[in-house]
C-alpha cells in the first residue's frame, strides 16, 4: 500500500511539473479548416464573409483552441456575434471586440481529439468578418460526416433576427444584440437532418417589395457573395443543394396575385439555372398574420401548380402550422425558431427519405 502511494504521489508530482504542450499555429488557407457558406476566397489568407450562417468547422487535438479573427468594424461601431460549438457541449454566443479579435474557443478540455464549429450569427449589413488563424496543439483534417446540403433563402426570420434575448432584451442595446443565425430553423432543420447548411438571407427582402426603405429584391442580390457588393459574385459550383426552401412574402405583403406570382416563377426559374436537380421548397412566413398567410397560401399553391404543369415536379409547398412571433419585433424567438425547425424537418425528411 505504501509503494502504491508513493508511486501516485510521484505521478502526481510529474503532472504537476509536467510543461503546458505548446500551442502551433495555423494560417486560416489551412485546408484542414472546412469552410461552408458564401466566403470571398480572394485573399486565400484571409477568407472574408458578410452573410449569416456562415460556418467554418475544424478538428483538433488538445485541450484548448483559440482563434483569431477579423472584424470590419462597419461605420466604426458594429460589433458581430459569432456561436461556437465545441463536440456535442451547448454552444455559446459571444461578440467581438474590435478590428483585431483573439478568441479563446475552447479550453481546459480533456485531452484528446475534439471539434469546434465557428458560426457568423449577425447579418450581412453588420459588416464582414475574417478568418486569419487557429492556435492549438494540433489541426487535424476536418472528416466530414454531413450527407446533404440544404439551402434556405429568406429575409429576417431565416436570419435568426430578434429571436436571442439570452444576454439584452428587445428593445435595448443594438440591432443586432438579438441576432443568432446558428440557433435560427434552417441550421437546426440542417443539423437535424446530417446536412451542411447556407443562409442566402437578408433583412427586410422581398420577392418583388422590400420593406426598410430597401432597394433592392431577393432576385437581384442573390447571385452576389456578399449581399450588398454587386460587383462580387457567387460561384454556385461551390455550394449545390439538394434541397431549397423559399421563404419570402412577409416584407412583400399583400401584392397583385400576378405579380407576385409571375415573379415567383421568374425567380424559380433562376434558382433552376443553379441547381437543376434540387428540391424547391416554396414556404409561408412563420411570422405571418392570419390575413397574409391566406393569401401567400393561394399564390404558392398557384405557382406549384404552373411549375407542375409546365413539368417541373420538384417543385413543392410547406405550410406552417401558426404564427411564431414571440421574439423582438414580432419575430419569432429561440424557442420558436426549434419548433419552426421540428415542422419543416420533419416535412423535409420525409420528402427526401432521410
């Protein structure tokens, strides 16, 4: 008994002194890091990205991962949130804190092989974020478990607006306090499903009416990397869905039946020149009155219908059951954005056998 002791208390003893391993650094170009989203990859050292929802994931060996990361800093005062999710713990949500950003992503972890997933969870119009490096004891190459992609465009509701009070209510601090793209219904329909995930999705957008002051419409910007620089495009061999839902209407409003429907099917057909082979989602707004949801009813059914005829039988319809709009801004909340993502994963998973 007493060797026995003396042989952990002399472990003990080298534990204590054994040396921290030392932290290697790794350039954000690393192709261990797997990015997913609409990324500008012009200056492969510094990936850039506006839109919400992009993700970068990575697996690492250690007990720590820190990060460093680049804010624009938009009109000198934006201040993006980002979610980190370490292997299967709750994520949290943190902001940045000025241009330059060393962020501790995960530490004190037992040692061995674990995985971190990185989210922007603020919009395009909070400004840009850069991914410049990770620091840990070692990057291992990313082992990708995900079998379908998923597409979900829209306007605030898919970008997680107003739904996250966890830290400031609605109504104080800023706009963008209560933003969390990663908690929103698409990347839980996504991550439900075993599938990767891109937000193509933007405040105030409509089909053919943005509200906001806004002038622009979803058609117009959704070619773009980032959804506010036409000059920047998006390469759509980067990124092919199997599945995209449509989830526009709520800023357009009650508009001539024609109209609207006729720039739906317009719209439709641009999505078919991307992706020729996908599964087209047309949905109601969560968010929508009992007024608007009617009506959008009525016009997604006439378009399915048009698409049906004219031999495009993947097109299809999800109408949610309520209206989910509990969050800041009747916007739907956290709570909400999970029961929203219950309806329509369970809608898709039956649709695409998964």
């Amino acid at each position: 008994m007493k060797y026995k002791l003396l042989i952990m208390l002399t472990l003990l003893g080298v534990w204590a002194h054994a040396k921290p391993v030392a932290l290697k650094y790794y350039k954000a170009n690393n192709s261990s890091i797997h990015y997913v989203g609409r990324i500008d990859f012009t200056n492969p050292a510094k990936p850039k990205f506006w839109a919400p929802g992009v993700y970068m994931q990575v697996r690492f060996s250690g007990t720590s991962l820190m990060m460093d990361l680049n804010d624009e800093v938009l009109y000198n005062k934006n201040h993006n949130y980002i979610e980190i999710a370490v292997d299967q713990r709750v994520p949290y949500r943190i902001q940045t804190t000025g241009k330059s950003n060393h962020i501790v992503v995960a530490e004190h972890l037992s040692p061995g092989i674990h995985t971190a997933t990185i989210c922007k969870d603020t919009e395009t119009n909070i400004g840009y974020l850069e991914m410049v490096g990770l620091q840990c004891a070692k990057l291992l190459p990313w082992v990708e478990h995900t079998q379908h992609k998923i597409e979900f465009i829209g306007n605030s509701i898919t970008c997680g607006t107003g739904s996250d009070q966890s830290v400031v209510p609605c109504g104080k601090g800023v706009w963008q306090d209560q933003h969390n793209a990663y908690m929103a219904y698409g990347p839980r329909v996504a991550r439900m499903l075993n599938a990767q995930w891109n937000l193509t999705s933007y405040s105030g957008i409509g089909l053919i009416h943005s509200c906001c002051d806004i002038k622009f419409t979803m058609p117009d910007i959704f070619d773009r990397t980032n959804l506010l620089q036409d000059s920047l495009k998006w390469n759509f061999n980067k990124y092919v869905p199997d599945v995209v839902t449509v989830c526009l209407g709520q800023n357009d409003g009650i508009q001539d039946s024609t109209a609207f429907c006729s720039a739906y099917v317009k719209f439709i057909g641009q999505l078919r020149q991307h992706y020729p082979q996908a599964d087209i989602v047309a949905l109601t707004s969560p968010m929508g009155d009992e007024k608007l949801t009617a009506v959008l009813k009525k016009y997604i059914l006439s378009i399915e219908a048009d698409r049906q005829k004219n031999g495009d039988t993947k097109v299809h319809h999800y109408f949610f059951s309520r209206q989910y709009h509990s969050g800041c801004d009747s916007h739907p909340s956290l709570e909400e954005h999970g029961l929203i993502a219950a309806e329509l994963g369970s809608y898709l998973k039956k649709l695409k056998g998964w």
